[in-house]
C-alpha cells in the first residue's frame, strides 16, 4: 500500500481511535455518534451531488426506511441486529432502483422532485400506517446495538460502532472514486454529452450512484434506530433532507471529507446556538445561500486553499 | 345523500382545491419558460399570500378588496426581490446550484414566516358569506365560485397579457429563445425578473384563494408547492394551459380518491400521479415528446 496517498486516511483513523479518551462527557460522546451518523448519510448524498451531480430532496426518506425495516424486524420479529441491518439496506437499495430508475434517464429537476414526492408520500404512509409503524408516535423499545454476545449499549459502545463503520464507508467510498467507476463520474460532472460519446453509461452510472447513496442514507437510519431505541415519522421529514444536503453544501461538494466536516458542523451548530432556536430555519437558509453563492466548493476546499496560498511563500524559500 | 349528489359534492370540493394547484403550476410554468428554473419557493409564495391577507385584514381591519391587492403587490415585491438577491448575482449556474438556491430561498421564507406569525394556524372569513348552495342535492360554498371565477379570470388576463400586449410578448420571446430575443432588444433580465414577480402574485392569487376553506401556516407551503408541481408535470412542463387542465383534473382525483378511498392517504395521491408521470410520459399529457427532449433540464 502506497503509505503516502493515504496519509490523511491514517491520520483521521488515529484521530477517531484517541477522541474518546480526550472527553470523558457522556454528552460529547454522544454528540460525536450523531456525527458519525449523520457524516455516513451525507457523505453517501455527496456521492450523489458533487461527483453525479444530481441532487436527492428525499434522502431522510432512505435513512427512516432504513431505520424503521430494521427497528421492525429486530423488535417484532427478533431478527438479529446484522441480518435486520443488512435486509433493511436491501430494501432502501430496491427503493432507490424503483425510483431512480425512471428519472435518471432524465436530466436535473425531474430526480429531485421525484425524490421530494417520493420522500414526501413515505412521510405519509409512516404517519397514516398505524398497525405497522405505530403512526405518528412512532415506535419505542427498539433493541439497542448487539453484535453476538456483546451488547454495545453504552456510549462508547455506539462510538465504536458508528466511527467504524464511519470509516469503512469512507474507504469504500474513496476505493470507488479512485476506480473505473469514479473517473466516469467525474468525467460525468465536466459534461454529461462527452462521457456518453466516450461510452460511458451515463444513465446506469447515475443509477448506481444513487442506489450507492440511499444505501449509506439507509445505513445511517439503521445506526440511529439502534442507538436512540425509538423512532418516529419525524426521521423522514423533509427538513431532515434539506439538513442532509446543508451538510454537503457547506462541506464541499465533490470532495470526500465534505460529508463529515458537513455533518460535525450542521450537528453541533445548533447546540451551540441553542439560545436561538427559533432562527434555526432562517439560520439553515442563509447558510445554504450564502455557501452557494460564494463558497461553492465548501470550506474544505476553502481551508486547503487557505493553507496552500499560506504555504506558497515557505514552499518556494525551501527549494 | 343520494349518489348523484356525493359525486357532485367531490366534483365541487376537487375542483376547488384544483383551482388552487392549477394557478402555482401556471407560476412553476412561468418562471420555467423564463428562465429553464424550476423554484422551488414557488408554494411559499401561496403560504406568505394567505398569511399576508389575514394580517392586513384581520388585524388591520383593511376591506377586503384593497387588501387583496395590496397582499399580491407584497408577494410580488418579495418574489422580485428574490430573483435580485438570490439568481441575478449567479453567473452561469448549474442546475444544481439553482436547485439549492430556491431551495435556501423557501427555507428562509418559511423561518421568516415562523417568526412573524408564529407556528399557529390562521382562517380568514370566506368573500361573500359561508352559508352554502345547494345545487343537485351538494351543498356548494360560494367561495367555490370565487375561486372559479378568480382562476378563469387569472386565465383570461394572463393569455391577453401574453398575446396582446408587448410585455407579454417579449416574455414568450424570451421563453422560445432568450439569446435570439435579446438580439433584438428585448431585456431579458428584466424579463427574468417580471417572470418571478408574476408568478408570485398567482402564487399570492392562490393562497388568498384557499385560506378561507383550507386556514393557513407557515409550513404549508412545500405541500402546496410540489402539489402544484404535479400540475405542471402533469401538464407538460412549461405549457401554461396544459398546467390549468391538468391542476383541476389532480384536485379532482385528491377528492375523489380521499373520498371513496381513503382520506389519511389524501396528500399522497397527486405525489403518485407525479411519479406515474415522470415513469411513463416525461412530456405530460400536452408536451410534446421531441420537445421535451430539446428542453435544457
């Protein structure tokens, strides 16, 4: 293995193995589990945007049918965690087919308002069918994290859990971009007519992105089932999407760490800002706006300019 | 009830709903013709008209009339407002980033309206009395026939707007082919910017319409809005009167479908017939196909 190329791979494993010894509060353990949570969701989304360039309204769809098919199935039909986990991603990934197949074909608007109908009509069947999703209560008492005989019901527990699988679907994810696969994207992203003449499946690469994305969405309600035991209607709202996308947008679009830098932020924003939870919508949209407008390469790629326009006079004195 | 009258009383409640999708698809389809956009603020627009109208009415005890108009030049002036702040400063934007834009912008609208009205829901009186018709054994609000006659005169007003006035034409200009409009001097800024204006005062139209029988708050728009995407959809996108038609024809399968069907499933109907049509006929029931497939999207 080529140590160099992964370096800043190497680096974040470290840093995620050593955070947990560094604090020792259980509400910051648990802030960083919804971040690793929501970093899984987003980075599949920006899968989606920044290297196929389209854009999912319905991604919180993906992540309640995740957790509620495996909040189901372990509490009602004592299936183990794996296998619930595992059918509940397969279910999701059928979704996404059903819905992406048709639109994908197509070009821009029509994906993201068939997502917006979709996610909106699985918000509706999860509040109006009571006998088997409890309605708008939702369920509670869903089976908290269990590998075998280890129970993980504990806050590092679900640290362990989620970071690892966290950075596993960062592998994945990069192994996927550095692949055949990945060039085509992002040839697709520069112009979708030159990719097709050049042969590449324009219409099927799409599809498996998105299916690639709602999988990762799915993953992530299934993490959040677990670990919080109850869910409700409210994981498929479509505000919850448009925070998913905020996560990407600010970010970066099409860079790898943009989902997790993303996620850290929309996370702990508004604990921080806790005094002004009645902004929070305005908040979200001047966020979104403003980062469009100015920062369309989110503030990864800002930071890495930053550093390299700081770096630039050293670098030069050195040779 | 005998039968006869229960499908006229669906007929009635579906096509007043109808009315309401038909006049925010005419709004998506503007802007669309304009500009290759589709907002997605567009069912804000309905939302800030409805809460407008009850502020100035009920609270400002302003006539109705005067009210109305004063409420759309507001939406219009937010709308236009909008366009300036948020996609006229963009120079050359994807898709993508369009989506986001409008996007942040109904979000905002959205907070906004949260904090001036609150999260409680508001009524208006009905235009001329609650008390119903009854007509064929169905009892008929006359804010049924309000709204009707609003949305045959928005209709009317509209086709001579862009059939017979200058403005109107240079629009349909700019919608067949906005280079080659403004070769021959047409601003297609400006046209951009008038596109937004007028389809935030149907949007405005709509939701002064529908508060009196639906009440209104501050979330309702997004629903409204994708619901009056459908109606574009449906319509064949960026074909105003196909967007009317098929408005009306998605009200009346809402009503019928929540009447002899199931009513907790009401709002996912004209969701489906959204995807039914994106699956089978991109193009809608008035688009052409071979045009649909020249279309920037």
């Amino acid at each position: 293995m080529d140590m160099t190329r992964h370096r800043d791979l190497i680096a974040f494993i470290i840093l995620v193995a050593f955070i947990p010894l560094l604090f020792k509060n259980p509400y910051y353990i648990n802030i960083l589990v919804f971040i690793g949570i929501y970093s899984i969701a987003a980075t599949g989304l920006n899968l989606l945007m920044g290297y196929a360039g389209q854009i999912s309204l319905g991604h919180a769809a993906f992540y309640a049918v995740g957790a509620y098919t495996s909040g189901i199935l372990t509490l009602r039909y004592q299936v183990p965690f794996p296998a619930a986990a595992v059918l509940a991603l397969a279910g999701a990934a059928l979704l996404a087919y059903a819905i992406g197949m048709p639109c994908l074909r197509l070009r821009g608007h029509y994906l993201a308002m068939a997502t917006l109908a979709a996610g909106e009509i699985i918000y509706i069947i999860l509040n109006a069918a009571v006998p088997v999703t409890g309605g708008p209560s939702g369920i509670a008492g869903i089976p908290s994290l269990r590998l075998g005989p280890y129970d993980l019901d504990t806050d590092t527990g679900h640290y362990a859990v989620v970071w690892c699988l966290f950075v596993i679907v960062l592998i994945l994810s990069r192994n996927i971009l550095d692949s055949r696969i990945g060039r085509a994207l992002r040839s697709l992203h520069s112009s979708e007519i030159a990719a097709g003449s050049l042969g590449v499946p324009v219409a099927r690469i799409k599809l498996q992105v998105f299916v690639l994305s709602a999988v990762y969405a799915a993953l992530a309600g299934v993490l959040y089932a677990h670990t919080v035991t109850f869910i409700s209607p409210q994981t498929a709202e479509i505000m919850f999407s448009i925070q998913l996308i905020t996560m990407v947008v600010i970010g970066g679009m099409g860079h790898l760490w943009g989902g997790v830098v993303g996620a850290a932020i929309v996370t702990v924003l508004p604990e921080l800002l806790s005094a002004f939870h009645d902004y929070e919508l305005v908040i979200y949209g001047c966020i979104l706006l403003i980062m469009v407008m100015f920062l369309p390469g989110g503030l990864v790629r800002w930071v890495q300019r930053c550093i390299e326009v700081r770096m630039a006079p050293l670098m030069r004195k050195r040779s | 009830m005998s039968e006869l009258s229960q499908i006229v009383q669906f007929l009635c409640t579906g096509v007043t709903i109808g009315s309401i999708y038909a006049m925010v698809g005419m709004g998506f389809t503007m802007i669309y013709n304009a500009t290759g956009i589709i907002n997605f603020a567009q069912g804000e627009f309905v939302m800030l008209g409805g809460l407008i109208m009850v502020s100035l009415t009920s609270s400002a005890h302003i006539p109705m009339p005067l009210g109305f108009f004063i409420t759309v030049i507001c939406v219009m002036l937010i709308g236009a407002l909008f366009e300036r702040c948020a996609i006229y400063p963009l120079k050359k934007p994807s898709v993508l980033t369009l989506i986001i834009i409008t996007l942040a912008g109904s979000i905002i609208a959205k907070g906004v309206a949260m904090l001036v009205w609150g999260k409680q829901t508001y009524s208006l009186p009905h235009f001329s009395g609650d008390t119903p018709l009854i007509i064929a054994g169905a009892a008929i609000l006359p804010q049924t026939l309000w709204i009707l006659g609003i949305l045959c005169c928005v209709v009317y007003g509209l086709s001579l707007f862009f059939n017979r006035t200058m403005l109107g034409k240079a629009m349909r200009a700019c919608a067949v082919n906005p280079i080659a409009a403004s070769l021959i001097g047409i601003n297609v800024r400006y046209m951009v910017l008038l596109s937004f204006a007028l389809s935030a005062a149907l949007g405005a139209v709509a939701g002064i319409c529908i508060t009196p029988m639906l009440l209104m708050e501050f979330d309702r728009g997004a629903l409204l809005g994708l619901k009056g995407f459908c109606a574009a959809a449906l319509g064949g996108l960026g074909h105003s009167g196909g967007a009317v038609v098929a408005g009306l024809l998605i009200g009346i399968f809402e009503s019928f479908g929540s009447g002899y069907l199931s009513s907790a499933y009401k709002d996912a109907i004209a969701l489906i017939v959204l995807l039914a049509v994106l699956l089978l006929r991109p193009s809608g029931l008035f688009g052409s196909v071979e045009q649909n497939k020249l279309k920037d999207f």
